[in-house]
C-alpha cells in the first residue's frame, strides 16, 4: 500500500478516498461489515481508530481484507484499542498462552486432527464470559485456511433479546447467571479443568440480561460458559439458558463468515455469541489463525 510522509516523519496509509479511513461495505443485513483501503501494518492516526471503534460498535463484526499482519503487528494493532487479555487456557506443553497465541486444528506435532486441544469454539459461547471483567473484542488473522469451510458464526444478542416476548424479557429481567471455566469445559465435552485453571479463574456472575456500554442496548449474555442462574434451582436454571441460547441463535440472527486469507476480523463481544464450525475435512486441512483478545468492563 502506498503511503504519505507526515510532518512527524511517520508513514501513514493512503487515504481511501475523500478524507474517509478506509472503505467500509456490509457484509449482511444483520451485522457484519468489510473493510478495505487500510492496511493495518502501517501507522495510523487516533482519528481512524476511533472510526473503526464506531464500526465495531455499528456492525459487530468487522472485517478487514487482505491483510498480513505479523504477530507483533497484530500486538501493537490490538493495543491501540485497549488491554490486551491473557489466557486461562494453556498450551500443549502447559504453559501460559502468550498474547498473541494460535487457534488451529493442528495437533502437538502441527497435523491436522478433528479432536484438537480444545472443543469449547465449537460451542456458542462470547469470549471470557467467565472472567469478571470480559473481553471486549477478539482479533482472529487468518493465515492458514483450508480449501472451503472452517467458517465461523456469529449471532447477534441484541436481536435475540429484542425479539423475546415481554413476559419472558420480565421473567428474566433481573437474573444472573454463574459462568465458570469449569463448567465451560464440561459443557462443551472439552478435557477437564486442572486445579491450577480453577485457581486461576474461579465462577463469576454477570446479568443475563446485559446493557452494552457504548450503545446503551439491552440484549442476552449467555452462552456455553454459564453453569446455571444464581436465583433458580439449579436444573430449572440450566434449562432457561439453553432454552435462550436456542431461540437467540436461531439461523435468521446469525451470521457465518466465509474466511479468506489475511482476513483480520474482528468482533464486539460484548454482544455477540460466536462458534466455529466443524464444516471441513479437518484431518486433512490445515487451518490456523492469530488471536488477540482486548480486555473489557464489568457487564451491568
Ligand atoms: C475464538 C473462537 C472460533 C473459530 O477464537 O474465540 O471462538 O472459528 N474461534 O476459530
Ligand atoms: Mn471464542
């Protein structure tokens, strides 16, 4: 991409047209936008920051083509709009994750396997429930896909909320659900917990029914994180959650994103949950993406 000298001496990305960032297209009349005209290697001003920030907030799931981020690159872009979240989730060796760390169908030995390390993303779920301050967003760089599916879905909360019928939007209104790291991995057939992650990252409530921060919008937070609803008997808990899930999850509010490569998306956690789909040969092709998670705020 070219690129202009500023007084500061820095590089900035060539403008896409008419003082506009980048250029912006919906991908779907639900959420989901693409952006193109930017590239994220290069320095940007706080001016575009902001516009892909209110991007985010108005589409959900951004998403910016073409790129070829280095992890490094995909840091300092993530940075730029908040904490970046460590993980409670370790590596095949039992370390800490780093940052910047890999979601793939490889094995130990980088094969491709259909029983990776963990099942939770096949699972609707939105990322970090089950920490006390959740995530805000997660970045995921496509740099490995394979030839057709290994898509991802997306379903929108708000309009899962929305479409509730009132006695149900009264009937939950003031509910808190238990998300646990535990139950997360029991709930999605995924091995157990290890006492040091239960340490770690210990249950937490939030609303199940949640106000987004910036757009002031109601909407369900739920997912395969929850163990149960503080306020119900335990059994009848757990089967209003799953009950809501389902209706919120229904094919008409959900997205699937096709991937391409240097695909770098980006999505709003805080009202969206999200799976990744078994829909590929995954012992026989590769796929492989950067994720970085920016940290959140408490839910109220
Ligand atoms: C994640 C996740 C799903 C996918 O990275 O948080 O859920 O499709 N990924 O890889
Ligand atoms: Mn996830």
């Amino acid at each position: 991409m070219e690129s202009a000298a500023t007084t500061t001496g820095q590089a900035r990305p060539a403008r896409a047209g008419r003082g506009k960032p980048f250029e912006i297209r919906k991908l779907s009349e639900l959420m989901a936008a693409e952006i193109t005209g930017i590239d994220l290697a290069q320095p940007f001003d706080d001016v575009t920051r902001d516009a892909i920030m209110d991007a985010l907030v108005a589409h959900h799931v951004i998403c910016f083509r073409d790129q070829a981020l280095t992890k490094e690159q995909q840091y300092d872009f993530t940075a730029r709009f908040g904490e970046l979240e460590g993980h409670v989730v370790r590596t095949w060796e039992g370390g800490k994750s780093p940052l910047v760390h890999t979601v793939s169908n490889l094995d130990k030995d980088g094969r491709p396997t259909d029983s990776p390390y963990t099942q939770g993303n096949f699972f609707w779920h939105t990322d970090k429930s089950y920490h006390e301050v959740p995530s805000l967003a997660t970045l995921l760089h496509a740099i490995e896909i394979p030839p057709s599916g290994g898509s991802t879905q997306f379903a929108n909360m708000y309009a899962g909320y929305e479409a509730l019928p009132q006695h149900m939007k009264d009937r939950i209104a003031n509910l808190h659900a238990e998300h646990s790291w535990e139950v997360s991995r029991t709930n999605t057939f995924s091995r157990t917990a290890t006492e040091e992650e239960k340490r770690e990252r210990p249950p937490v409530t939030h609303p199940i029914v949640r106000t987004h921060p910036v757009t002031g919008r109601k909407l369900l937070y739920i997912g395969h994180h929850t163990s149960h609803i503080v306020e119900l008997p335990y059994g009848e808990g757990r089967a209003l959650l799953y009950q809501l899930l389902d209706y919120a999850t229904q094919p008409h509010r959900v997205y699937t994103h096709q991937w391409r490569k240097g695909d770098l998306v980006m999505w709003d956690n805080r009202c969206l949950v999200h799976r990744g789909m078994r829909d590929f040969d995954m012992t026989k092709h590769r796929r492989l993406l950067h994720r970085t998670v920016l940290k959140g705020s408490v839910p109220y």
